[in-house]
C-alpha cells in the first residue's frame, strides 16, 4: 500500500500559478485555474504548438484529443499562458491515449511522426483512383517566369492518365507566346489562346469544356507542384463516394496555408521545396480536414461534381475570387463534400497577375456576392476552419519544419517485393517480404507492418497490403520485371507507378530507375 501511494505521489505533476489542477480522462485535458484568472491558454504538443482557447466562466479550458496528433500512444503536454507565452508546469506532463492520469514526462517523447490508422481517410480496398483521366487547367496571365516554373514542375512531377490545358488569357506580355509554343507540341499538352481577354472564371470554364469527362484539376500559373502532387489529389477524391473536390495546401493560400493560416508560410531553409513536400507526403497523414469550399489556386473537382451542378459562374465573378467557393457550395447542396489534401504542399506566389490591391478589391466584391447567395457560408467556414483535423495538421506541419535539417531531408519511399532489395543512397527502400506465416513490410531491418497470410483469406492480407501503401506513402514499386502480381495490380489501382530496374546493384536509384522515369511520367519533358 505505502508503495502505491509513493508512486501515486512520484507521479503527481508539478504545476504553476496561476494553473491549479490538471485531470486527463483518456480523451480530454481539462485545466482549472485559480478564480479571476482570465485570457488565453495555449497547448503545446511534443515541443509545438497545438491550439488555444480562452478560459471559461468556471476558470477552465478543456482540450479534447479526439486521436493522438502524433500517431502515437503518449504525448507530452505543456500548458501555456498564450501561445509562446509563460509555461504552466516546470516540465511537459505527459499524457497516454485512451487512459486516465497524467505524469511528468522524464526524458523526451518519441519525436517522429506515426501513421493515423484510425482517422485516415484511405481510399476504399479496390477503388481505381487511376481510371478516371485528369485534365489539369493552367489560365496564364503574364508572369512568364512564374508561367514557366509552373508548367516545368507539372511536367516533372506529374504519373498517372492526365494531360495538360494551358489557356494564354491574351497575355500583353510579348515574352508569353514564346515561351508556350515550347509547350506546344508536346505529347498531352494543349496550348490555346483567348482572342481578347476574357478573365479567369472564363478562361477556367473554357479549360473545363475542353476536359470533355476528365476530372479537372484547376491550377493557377503562379504555382509550383512536387513529387506525387496529383496522385495525392486522386486519392483524397476518390477516398469517398461523396467528394466533390480536394484542395492542397500551400505555404500561401489563405485558409490553405500550412501551418498558419492567412499567412505567408517560410519553409525549411535547409530542404528544398520539393524536399519539404515529399516530407509532408510521407508524414503529413490522411486525416483530410473538411470545409464548405475549396480554392481553385489547386482544386481537384470531380467530374461527378461537374456534371451535378455545371460549371464555374462567369456572370458573377467574372475575374474569380469567389467563383471555386460558389460552386463548391452549388455541389453541397447536392451532397458533396469537400476536403484538404494535406499532404500535398503546392508552392504558391499569389497576387502575381493582378497585385495585391486589386486582389483585395476582387476579393471583397466575390465575399459581397457569396454573402448574398450562401448567407451561411461564412458560418459554416467558422464552424469547420479549426476543426481537431484541421488542429492535427497544422501540427504535424509545424513538427517536420522545426525538426527539418540537411541531415533530415526526406528521400523517395519505394518498395520492394522479396529477397535481394537493392542499397541506395538517395531513396528509401522498404521491402515487402514473407516470414513463415507472416508478411512483413520491413525497413532498415526493422519490422514496420505485419499481417499473418491464410491462403484461404488472402483479401485480409491484400486489404492489409492495400493500407500500407497508402500510410507509408510509397512512391514506387520496383520490380525486375512486370509480373502482374497482387503488389503491382494493387499499386496500379492507386496510382504508383511500377517501376523496372535498370542495374539493381547501381549505387544510386536515380542511375538504376533513368530509363523507367521518363515513361513513368505523364508528359516528356520540353527542350529548353
């Protein structure tokens, strides 16, 4: 009995004024203060922030986890008087999901991010997210440099049935056609010209009519796309019968922006872009915040959506802002939701063919409209903007920026099948193999993910398989030779591309996997 109590008391967390009392029920971290205390409590998870709230009337806050941010069973917690401010407890208390109690945390939490198996939005076991052909719409206005960055990236990043619709919106600027007609006569690739300028909603609706049935992907030129942009945005679409559209989200597009919103996000100085959007592919995780509304800087729209409630409305916002929300809350109304693509990160300019003036101007005249249509539009963003999803990844965000150094910089996640997994410097390469009775999907020697093979329940194994490659976020599979086996009929499903082997033993996967890029990708690349 004495030994209880002294642990009991061992374990009681230190806490400071004007903090009184911290009671953790499995689920929810309630915070009692002192009376007459008032402002803003802020909570930081693992080292970062997490959320704020203000007191109530009672002198409490209380911070609900609906599911362990990090993916992982214990968290560490610390308590502040404002964001960044003064901590209420000398060390983090730490917190296990599901149980009651709370300790002081001794020694640090695990720092890498887990998987979040039980709030992933995956796409459903056997859907074929690669069927449907993509057809992603570039209005250009000027901006030639930003017009070119935009277009290579889509050529270099881009796997899977897509092809590309740029509409010069009669640019004044003579360094424009130029620098299309590069683009041109390339495979997939149309390049059309407005005779007189029309204005974005025109423009993205003509895009849209060229599509024919395709999906549409509406992106604006002042963007830059990374590694596995559009297969991330296929399986955020197709993750339910339901979605209308899935947005990425951008170091600069408002209520998109990762991990602060309306603000101009810097990323990682020691990674480049493509870097920090491959680490948000790999730990970003699956579950998608939902919104009333996407935002047409990188909007996947279904074309089931389309076909439900017609196009973009050119008569009311002629030059866009306001014109992706308008239809997004037409597709509500018949039953579609729209969700976040979270961990697709898309570089965004913002303002470059219009100003920042002018895009304020257009900004509040589309709000005036939408006010008028939709009176509960904004409500509803209110309602949804800081949703525990939405929380959880800005979080997440928050941790692979302050964690990234040289050291750190994500590689490409591919997978092997068996015996004689090749040793590469500049890729991860997991490797999927049988252990006895067991599939084991193992990396750096350690067992990840296993399942036990029945042969008379071989879909328990193939549904286990088909989760895989989606929480770890491969970008490959590479075979010697195409077999047709469960693993390459599955990843074909999900769109990952299957990639042969050159040389198995060459020291890097860039020299072994040349020749399988340049047919793997949905465009050739342009002479320069």
């Amino acid at each position: 009995m004495f030994a209880f109590l002294r642990n009991r008391l061992r374990a009681a967390p230190a806490l400071q004024a004007p903090l009184q009392s911290a009671d953790w029920d499995g689920r929810t971290l309630t915070l009692a203060f002192a009376a007459g205390s008032s402002g803003e409590i802020a909570l930081d998870l693992d080292g970062c922030f997490f959320s704020h709230m203000h007191l109530d009337h009672a002198q409490r806050a209380r911070f609900t986890l609906a599911f362990s941010p990090s993916g992982r069973e214990l968290i560490d917690v610390l308590p502040r008087l404002g964001r960044d401010g003064v901590p209420l407890a000398p060390q983090p208390l730490r917190l296990r999901c599901g149980a009651a109690g709370i300790a002081t945390a001794r020694g640090d939490a695990p720092r890498t991010l887990a998987p979040l198996p039980e709030s992933s939005q995956l796409v459903p076991f056997g859907v074929d997210v690669a069927a449907p052909e993509v057809a992603i719409v570039v209005p250009v206005y000027n901006a030639p440099d930003l017009v070119e960055r935009c277009l290579d990236a889509v050529l270099a990043h881009t796997t899977g049935r897509a092809r590309l619709i740029v509409i010069d919106d009669a640019s004044p600027d003579p360094a424009i056609a130029p620098l299309l007609a590069h683009y041109a006569g390339l495979a997939r690739v149309s390049v059309l010209r407005n005779g007189t300028n029309r204005g974005f909603t025109t423009t993205a609706n003509r895009g849209i009519a060229e599509a024919g049935t395709a999906d549409v992907v509406l992106l604006n030129a002042d963007t830059e796309v990374g590694p596995n942009w559009l297969s991330g945005l296929r399986r955020a679409a197709y993750s339910s019968d339901d979605i209308g559209t899935a947005t990425a989200v951008s170091d600069n597009a408002g209520a998109f922006s990762v991990p602060e919103l309306e603000q101009a996000n810097a990323l990682p100085a020691c990674w480049t872009f493509e870097q920090a959007a491959r680490a948000l592919w790999q730990q970003a995780g699956f579950a998608y915040p939902a919104l009333p509304t996407g935002n047409g800087f990188c909007l996947y729209i279904r074309r089931a959506a389309i076909d439900a409630v017609g196009a973009l409305d050119e008569a009311a916002f002629p030059q866009g802002y306001g014109e992706e929300n308008d239809f997004c809350q037409r597709a509500a109304q018949r039953g579609f939701r729209h969700l976040i693509a979270g961990n697709v990160l898309v570089k965004h300019a913002r303002s470059q063919s219009f100003g920042e003036e002018r895009r304020l101007a257009l900004g509040k005249a589309g709000m005036a409209v939408l006010r008028e249509r939709w009176p509960d539009y904004e409500a509803e963003v209110g309602a949804t903007l800081f949703s525990f999803e939405r929380r959880v990844l800005d979080w997440r965000v928050r941790r692979i920026f302050a964690d990234a150094r040289d050291t750190t910089a994500p590689k490409p996640r591919v997978l092997w099948v068996g015996a004689g997994a090749p040793d590469w410097s500049d890729a991860e390469v997991w490797n999927l193999r049988a252990s006895g009775d067991r599939n084991e999907l193992v990396f750096e020697g350690a067992v990840v993910a296993m399942n036990i093979w029945k042969a008379d329940q071989a879909e328990t194994s193939y549904r286990a398989l088909w989760n895989w490659l989606q929480m770890y976020a491969f970008e490959r599979l590479v075979v010697v030779e195409r077999k047709e086996s469960a693993a390459e009929i599955l990843c074909r499903l999900l769109d990952i591309p299957i990639a042969p082997v050159g040389a198995v033993f060459a020291a890097s996967a860039r020299e072994s996997l040349r020749s399988a890029e340049a047919d793997l990708r949905s465009f050739p690349e342009r002479e320069q």
